[in-house]
C-alpha cells in the first residue's frame, strides 16, 4: 500500500502524518506537493494539519483550489482511502467533499490540549481496531474547530452513522452535536479535528491515534490488492 502525505504551504502536521505512518507504522508513505495534478499510483492519501496559505479567507478555502485537490476529489470517487486532520478536515469540507464547515472556536481562543473521545463509528477504514464507543484521548490544536451543519445535515450524518468521533465528557469548542470527525456516506473519506498522528508513541505519553492508521493500513491493504 503506497500512501501521499499532501504538503501544502503552511502546512506544519506533514511530517507528523509521515513519521507515524512510516517510522511508527513501516508504510510506503512520500510527501507530494500541492502543485501536482495527479496522485496515480497511490492507494491513500493524506492531508496534514496546519495553516494552508496562511488560512487565509477561511481555513481551508484557498487550499481547495490547489492543483492537487482535483486527484484527491478523484480517489475519493473511486473509494480509496482519503484522511485529513485539523487543517485537512477544513480542507475536506471547503472542498465539499464532507459537509458542513469547521469555525472559529466558541471561546475565539486558539485550544491546544488533550481531549477525550467517543469512537462513535468504527466501521471505517480508519477505525476498525477499536471498539464501537470505546473511549479514547487525543490531542487537539486549532483555533477553527467548531464543526457547523445545518439540522437537516446533522440528522442525515446521523442517520448513516457518518459520526465517527465525538466530543466525550467535554466539547472544547462549540461543535454542534459534540462532533469531531465524520466521514462521507461512503466511510472512505474521514475528517477530524483531532490529531491522531501526535498519539502513535508510548514514548509521547499515548497511542490511542495509532490504531487510526493501523486500521487503514490493514483495510486499505486489501483495497489495493483487489
């Protein structure tokens, strides 16, 4: 299985993605840049935390109009694996390839701790090693994060079990419904505002993200040999 982490300006997240997916995990992983127009040959891809462009306008809306974003519209189509985290996750829903949008925090406070979570969905290929409504902790950094859907949307997300991470015992930053990663109604294309790729080392104090990437590697593998 041969894996892209996107590398966008602003972006500061990729080598996190790349060295929990290749030094943690032993995957085939390269950095691509924003200015390629094609990911073929590649089963995933990835797009990493940050501020892309500076996040400005919004977070996450110059950085759809990058040359890449068109082969990562492309591979979502054909059902392989797409991720993004934070930056990628605004990046995901500008791009209109998970909706709703992520805004600014209900505190207008920039929020960088450690939160705990409910797995919501773990049916995905990104959550099959945990447990449905297992709970896990993760470490979140943004100022953006507030997930925002109209209720329709909300009921539909729930109603196809799109909620994949939810907000346990605390919501950090407003997000309706205490979401914090969904996925399309296909369950290829996941979303999160939390960063799973800085919870993959014992030596980090928690790996309770590293099963995030585990489970792609092991579904995502058979994807690519079919």
């Amino acid at each position: 299985m041969k894996i892209a982490v996107v590398v966008f300006p602003g972006s500061n997240c990729d080598i996190d993605l790349y060295e929990a997916l290749h030094t943690v995990c032993g995957a085939d992983v390269d950095y691509v840049t924003h200015k390629e127009s094609s990911l073929a040959g590649y089963d995933a891809v990835m797009l990493p935390g940050g501020f892309s462009y500076g996040d400005y306008l919004r977070s996450g809306a110059i950085a759809r109009f990058s040359n890449i974003m068109g082969a990562v519209k492309q591979m979502a189509d054909e059902g392989k694996p797409v991720f993004g985290t934070c930056n990628g996750f605004q990046i995901l829903t500008e791009a209109g390839l998970l909706p709703g949008a992520l805004k600014k925090n209900d505190s207008q406070q920039f929020i960088c701790k450690s939160v705990p979570l409910e797995v919501v969905n773990n049916r995905t290929v990104f959550t099959t090693q945990y447990e449905a409504h297992e709970r896990i902790v993760l470490p979140i950094a943004h100022a953006d994060g507030s997930y925002y859907a109209d209720e329709e949307t909300l009921d539909k997300l729930e109603e196809n079990n799109q909620v994949v991470f939810r907000y346990a015992e605390e919501n950090p930053n407003g997000s309706l419904r205490n979401i914090a990663g969904i996925c399309n109604e296909r369950g290829n294309v996941l979303g999160m505002m939390p960063h799973p790729e800085r919870a993959v080392e014992a030596i980090l104090g928690n790996t309770d993200g590293l099963r995030v990437f585990t489970s792609l590697l092991e579904n995502g593998s058979v994807h690519a040999e079919a």
